[in-house]
C-alpha cells in the first residue's frame, strides 16, 4: 500500500527549525559531492586505468568489461547499505547515520589507491579491489537517503524540492571535480607516471574531504519530524520489514521511477566515455583529456538545472514535472545514434549537454519525491532502498550493456535501450500519486 501521509502542510509549516539554512545546505551537498567525488575518480579510473594495471593483460576488450564488472558490484551494494543504514536512519537517528556512512564511504576509497597492481599479487589486486568497490557501495547506500531526509526535514513548508535539490547537487560537483583531477594530473604528470602511480592521488587525498564533511555533519540536530515521531512512539523495530509489508506499493514505483535517471546518467559518463576514447572504428578515437573536457563542460548543464528542476517541481509538483522531463528522455534517446555516432565533435559536445542536462532535470526533484512516499518511521529506509535498488536495475548494468550493445548491434540499440527504461519510468510516474502538497509526518 501507499505510504500514509498528512494530507496538508499545516503541521510541517508550524515546525521551528533546528538546523538554520546554511547548514542544512552545507552539510546535505558537502557529503554528497564527496561521495559522488570518491564514487565517480571510481568510475574513471574504471574505464582508462584499472583495465591496465588490475586485469590479465591480453584482450583490451575484455579487460574494460571485467573492470566496468568491479564497477557494477558497488551497485549490488548499495541496497544492502541502503538496509544497514536506514534501519539506523530510522531508530538511532539522520546524524549519527549520516557520519558512519561518509566514514565507510571514505575508508573504502583510501583503501582503493593504496592496492598493490596484478603484477604485484596476481589474481589477488582484482579481488581486493572489487571488495573495496564493495565497501563503497555500502557507504553510498547510506549516504544519499540521510542527505535528503536532512534537506527535506528540514525545509521550509512549500520548499521541499528546492531543498531536496541541494543534495543532488553533490553529483555533479563530485563528478566535476573527479574529472578535473584526472585531467590535472595527466596535464602535470607523464602517461608513465600517472599509470604507475598518478592515478592513486585522488583516492588517497579524499580522506582530507571526508574529515571536512565529518565536521560540518557532527554539529548537526535532529529534524524536528523525527524528532516527533520517535516521542510519539512511531519507532519501528524492523525499519525494512516494516517498508516490505506495509509500502511495497510505493518502493517499487520509487524503484522505477528512478531507473531512467540512472540509465541516462552512467550511459552519458562511463559509456560515452568509454565509446569516446577507444580507437576507430570500435569508437570515437577522442583523447582521454579531451573528452574529459567536453565531459565537464556538459555536467555544467547538469548542476545549473538540478536546483531549476527543483523550482519547478515546488511550483508545478513533482509529477508533472516528471512526466514532462522524462518525455524529454524519450526523444533524446532517438537522437542518440545521430549525435554520439557523428564522430563530430560539436554534435557530440551538443550530445553530452543535452543528456546531462535531462539529466539535471529528472535528478532535481529526486531529493524531495522519493522521502515524500513514506512516512518518518521508515522514509530513510524507503527512500534509500528504492533509490538503490534501482541502482542495480539501470546503473549498474547500463555502462556494460551500451557497451555490449555497440558491439554487437550498433549505436541504435543503445537509444532502444534507453527508449525502454524512460518507458517503464513514465508508467511508474503515472501510477504515482502527487505528493507536493502532503506534509512529512
């Protein structure tokens, strides 16, 4: 069944916050951009590193699909890091939560740059570094689901997407500077510095960023909405059977209604720059930095309209605005073949802008829909657990199949592929109730 949830903002409205509005949009984007930070030099490194240095050299191919294999696993865990932490989210507090995903999040980084190299181990430097990647995906799992829940219970009444896009934030100025150290560093360094041991600067020098997000999240309070439901004895005892049982209905819409947004986001980085840098006439033949380049120039698009998206989301609700963006997805998955395929380089830089600026779009409003569906006693549960399993549905497999797909069938398919999962997205907003007008209880 649908989550219950007070029909009107009235009690939300008379609510004094506790968390004044700079720190709640400091530490909800500052966690983010550095999980997505650490999350993204992953994804990188996943397509022009690990492929040479952590895999049996032999097969350029198949190297870069059993690295973008270790790339997928973050994303099996992430819905069991989604559990975890929510079931804390939910009894023990967004606080407490929020520091011990971002620590386990940051370890499993720092633990990534110091591996020693197949060279050195053998069959070992795979292993350790897909359950690195592991504990990565744990720590996401927890991470975004109490960053919204800290924006959103936080908000002002009438605010929440605009609020909740403050998180979202965190992606493309995680990825933005993700890519930038990378073209640093290659910029600075020769090719056999930065494979031998350029590329570990990133993950190590996270743990700096990590500590900087540890301080601004420990001053933090608990919002007022959990506050209330815990004295008025909502507390559940298992946050994830509770969701299971009582609001299947709304995990699963949640679940599909984010699958376009990841499809389309790990298609436009890791796929696009896995086509866009490899040799003709397996792909586009661009240079590792200037297709970084245009990456970056394009996630520009991507953080300007994510706080756009959750301006409208406020003013016209989170559904229509939905449907309408992911409408948008649907012709720009026809148009995918043309540009990417064109080997120009303004049409795919005119590619690059306007799937990352969809992206910005359907990403925008997620902070504030996805917690809206369920009540306080399970929301960081829920909010987590469909935004992760969904994860594993379309991030997870999207860089692997768009890439099986151009290899076996051509570009076109890949526009199929996208076509279909902005479909089942579309029938899951359809099934959605509006919820922009209902109060977190």
């Amino acid at each position: 069944m649908q989550a219950t949830i007070t029909p009107t903002l009235d009690a939300e409205a008379d609510a004094a916050p506790v968390n004044s509005r700079s720190k709640v949009v400091v530490a909800s984007l500052i966690g983010t951009a550095i999980e997505f930070f650490d999350f993204y030099i992953y994804a990188t490194a996943a397509v022009l590193i690990f492929p040479h240095i952590f895999f049996p050299q032999g097969d350029p191919t198949a190297a870069t699909l059993q690295s973008l294999a270790t790339f997928a696993i973050a994303f099996v865990a992430r819905p069991i890091g989604s559990a975890l932490f929510g079931h804390f989210g939910d009894r023990v507090g967004r606080k407490v939560t929020l520091v011990a995903s971002l620590l386990t999040m940051g370890i499993s980084t720092v633990l990534i740059g110091l591996l020693p190299t197949y060279a050195s181990i053998g069959i070992f430097a795979p292993l350790l570094l897909a359950l690195a990647r592991f504990g990565q995906g744990l720590g996401l799992g927890g991470e975004w689901g109490g960053a919204a829940l800290l924006a959103t219970e936080n908000a002002p009444a009438h605010k929440r997407a605009l609020y909740g896009s403050f998180p979202q934030l965190g992606a493309p100025i995680g990825f933005f500077f993700a890519n930038g150290t990378f073209l640093l560093l290659s910029w600075l360094l020769s090719e056999e510095q930065f494979m031998t041991w350029g590329w570990r600067v990133p993950f190590v020098a996270s743990a700096v960023l990590v500590l900087i997000g540890l301080y601004v999240r420990v001053s933090l309070h608990e919002a007022p909405v959990f506050t209330k439901a815990i004295e008025a004895g909502k507390k559940v005892r298992i946050p994830l059977g509770t969701l299971l049982n009582k609001h299947l209905k709304a995990t699963i819409l949640g679940t599909f209604i984010m699958l376009a947004t990841y499809t389309l986001f790990y298609i436009m980085t890791v796929y696009s720059m896995t086509f866009g840098t490899s040799p003709i006439p397996k792909g586009l033949g661009f240079s590792r930095n200037s297709f970084l380049w245009m990456l970056m120039v394009a996630v520009i698009a991507f953080g300007l309209l994510i706080p756009v998206a959750g301006l409208l989301a406020d003013a016209y609700g989170r559904r229509k605005t939905m449907i309408v963006v992911t409408c948008g997805m649907l012709v720009f998955s026809m148009l995918f073949p043309s540009l990417l395929g064109s080997g120009s380089q303004p049409l795919v830089m005119l590619f690059l802008v306007l799937g990352l600026g969809l992206m910005g779009l359907t990403f925008g409003p997620m902070g504030a829909l996805l917690p809206e569906l369920f009540p306080t006693e399970v929301r960081y549960t829920g909010a987590s657990f469909s935004y992760n399993v969904s994860s594993i549905l379309g991030a997870s497999v999207a860089p692997y199949i768009a890439a099986w797909l151009t290899a076996n069938y051509g570009l076109f398919y890949v526009g199929v592929y996208l076509f279909a999962m902005a479909s089942l997205t579309l029938i899951a907003l359809l099934l959605t109730k509006e919820t922009r007008h209902q109060a977190l209880e």
